[in-house]
C-alpha cells in the first residue's frame, strides 16, 4: 500500500480544504490509513487517480460469492498479522450437501444446517454457505438440488463438480444468485475457466503445489476469469500452514499477484477437520468447507473467527440506551455500565440470572471497560448523568440507583448530581444476583 508520502506526491497541495481536510498532508495520512478516497479531492487529475487507485487496490483480490442478503466478500486483506492494521473479511464457513439425497431429505438436512445459530456479545453466528456436490455424476440432479436449495434460503453456494459440463446447467439456473463453482484443476481450466467467464462468476482452482497454482491463475486470467479463490490442498496441519502461509506472504510481501486470491481449505469432518478448519482460519482461509458440522464444534469455531476478525482498534460496543431486564416497573433499582459489548452481555447475564427486574443504563465510553473508562475520564459522574438524562432514567423507576463497584468512588458526586442515593455495587459484576437479592427490592 501507498505511504502518505507517496500519496501526497500526486496531491496538489494547495491546502484548499475542500476534501473535508485542512491540508492536503492531513488528506495523504487518511488515503495512506484507508479512511478517505482519492476521489474526495476533485483536482487530482485523471491519469493520478489511476495511477493511485493501481497501486492502493488489496493486493489479495475482493471476491464476491452471492447475491444480495446472504452474499459475502473474500480477500481483500492488507497484513499478515492482525495487529498491523485489521483482517478486513471473515473466513466464511460452509457444509456440503450431496445431491444424491432425496429431496425431502436434501431440504431436511439443509434445514438443520439453517436452524444452527448462536448469539455471542450481540453477534449472531451461522452457517455462511452450502456447498452442493455432484455427488451422483448427473448435471440435471446437481442443477436440481441447488436450485432447491437456492430456493429455501439466501445462503450463497458452491457448485462442486468433475467439469464444465456438470456444472454448466447448475451454473446457468443459478447465474443471477453468484455460486462459487469448484474446482478447476490442470485438466479441466480451460473450460471451467470459460464457463466462469462466460457467467461472470467466481471460480476455485485446485492444485496442491505453489507453482502449479500460480499456473492455473495465469491460464484462468488469460480465459478472462478474474474472480478466484485458491485451494491449495488440506491433507495436513503442516501443509495448510505452509501453502496458506507462503501464499499470502508471496502476494503481500513480494507483491506476487499469481497468488493474490482468497484462499479456501476443504477440511471433511470429525475432529482432524476442526483441527484443520481453526488453522485455516488463523491462518489465511477465506472459506473453510466441511463434510458435515455439529453445532458443539461450529460454536467454539466461530468464536475464534470473531475474536480474530475484529477490529483492535475498535472494541465491539452496545448502543447507550436505557435497557430493562427481567420486567422491570417504576421501582426497579437502576443499575449503569459502559458499553463495551463484552462488559454489557456479562453483566446483562448475571442479572438475568436474578431473575429480578432491573433497568440498566449503558454509557456510551466507546467501547472501554468499567475501570479503562473511568481511568480515562469517560465514565465519571458526569457521564452517567448524562446518559440517565438522555434515556430519561430516572423518570422510569424510584429505585435506588446502584453504581458498580469498581467505581464506587464517584457515587457520592454521582448523588449530587443526579439527587438521588446511589448504593455501590459488588465489584465483580458474577456477584449481582446475590447483591441484588440482598437489596430486597
Ligand atoms: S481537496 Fe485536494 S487540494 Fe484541496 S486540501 Fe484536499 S487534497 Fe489538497
């Protein structure tokens, strides 16, 4: 990616301000971070902004599978590691379903597939993908069964098939929903490669050495297939490791655009797929396929994904609002927190768990901690009146007002301020059901 030097080069630098920046440095710095356009100033010329808009484009390729609601974007990723800057496009993951399967059946398991879906700090998690195989060697059953299940969800799919010839009717009945079709080795590039085209949808190449990718990349470019994502083989821990990681590290650090393409593992199932499927996707995987997936191994799976798909610099965070919890009514105790997602669900669990009826004001302290907060004078007194002020909270309930412990030392400003007791809390947030059974309200 460009330097903001290398940007500021192409700028006019006559400070105008016009691009919402009051120089034209300041406007490099946001370019060189990705949180401006180049097409925000309107005098940098034609030839300048190709020249810029080359050389800032991911050198990992964005590729869409899908269409509309369910459809994801693979790729586009800046660094090796997260820390440098963030991963920008989560690993998707998704289950194949054979099209041997008697319709009933095919629909049933589909069905199964859709209903497992887990909440986690205000996230939901699911299945991303179907990937339909042609398992029978007929086209007309391959275009069938993903036609049905085209039909019964949003969920994009793949299309695995020998050849062109048993995906093409597939591919055509499905062209407008955007399936990945899979998988173009050395024999079959040429036509697989010109069905993608020919559709305008993305492709998978197989090939388990480096080399031979890099050729299947340059025959599929030269079919005019642009979209494609890379498999280059799962047989072990080692080898997912080593292909993924020489892979990436060619495209982003040689700019070697022969391997610049999202990356996908087929993993198969049991306990060596987990294995398999948590390596791909701390290391690289766009899209992770499995035989099959229980829901007590897609959990922990997504989980990770989460945690590594997140943004450092941006804590996962809960809107401020006033929020009730088991029924509250005009006497309920109001309790506060900050909105740091993780903080939120903790505290909003060990309430649940009273099973007693409580208001709870978040305050907005972007995504901070309880003690991180206060310590940066974003969840001081003043705060939290203002949020109760915002919310209306103390119109909504008469009941004591109950600070957490870890900032009990605001609570005698916090009455002041709002006039009203404030009782301090426990100081963690696992000892709020005994605390709060204790207050007898
Ligand atoms: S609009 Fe262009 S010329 Fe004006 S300050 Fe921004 S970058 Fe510089």
């Amino acid at each position: 990616m460009p330097t903001a030097i290398e940007y500021f080069k192409f700028l006019p630098k006559t400070n105008c301000g016009e691009c919402g920046h009051p120089t034209c440095l300041a406007f490099a710095m946001q370019l060189a971070n990705q949180k401006a356009s180049v097409e925000e100033c309107p005098y940098v010329d034609e030839e300048a902004k190709r020249t810029l808009q080359e050389s800032s484009a991911p050198p990992v390729r964005g590729v869409t599978v899908g269409a509309g609601e369910g459809s994801f974007r693979m790729g586009e990723e800046t660094v090796l590691y997260r820390h440098e800057r963030r991963f920008v496009n989560p690993t998707a993951y998704a289950v194949a379903i054979p099209d041997v399967l008697p319709a009933e059946q095919l629909k049933a398991l589909a069905q199964s597939y859709l209903d497992m879906s887990f909440e986690r700090v205000g996230m939901t998690f699911d299945i991303d993908m179907f990937a339909v195989f042609n398992a029978s060697g007929d086209a007309e059953r391959l275009r069938s069964a993903a036609v049905a299940l085209d039909g019964m969800c949003s969920k994009p799919l793949m299309l695995i098939g020998a050849g062109a010839e048993d995906l093409r009717p597939a591919a055509e009945a499905l062209q407008a929903s955007r399936p990945l079709l899979y998988g173009a080795d050395k024999g079959s590039i040429s036509s697989m490669a010109a069905l993608a085209a020919e559709l305008g949808l993305p492709l998978a190449l197989r090939d388990g050495s480096l080399e031979g990718m890099a050729e299947l990349v340059e025959a599929a470019r030269g079919q005019g297939a642009e979209d494609l994502v890379l498999d280059l083989g799962s047989d072990s821990m080692r080898h997912v490791l080593e292909r993924n990681t020489v892979a990436r590290k060619a495209s982003l650090k040689r700019s070697f655009k022969g391997l610049g393409y999202p990356l996908m593992n087929l993993v198969g199932s049991g306990e060596e797929a987990m294995k398999l499927a948590m390596l791909s996707t701390m290391k690289y995987g766009s899209l992770v396929v499995f035989d099959s997936l229980e829901p007590q191994q897609a959990l922990p799976l997504m989980t990770l994904r989460q945690n590594i798909y997140t943004d450092p610099q941006v804590p996962i965070q809960v809107k401020q609002g006033l929020y009730p919890i088991n029924g509250p009514g005009e006497d309920s105790p109001l309790l506060f927190t900050t909105n740091f997602s993780l903080t939120y669900f903790t505290v909003r669990a060990d309430i649940e768990k009273s099973r007693i009826p409580v208001w709870l004001q978040v305050v907005d302290t972007e995504g901070l901690s309880v003690l991180t907060a206060y310590a940066a004078n974003k969840f001081g007194h003043e705060h939290v009146a203002a949020a109760f002020e915002a919310s209306s909270a103390l119109e909504s309930t008469s009941g004591p007002v109950v600070a957490p412990g870890m900032v009990a030392k605001m609570s005698g400003k916090l009455e002041e301020a709002v006039g009203r007791k404030v009782l301090v809390g426990p100081m963690e947030s696992g000892s709020l059901p005994k605390f709060l059974k204790n207050l007898g309200v």
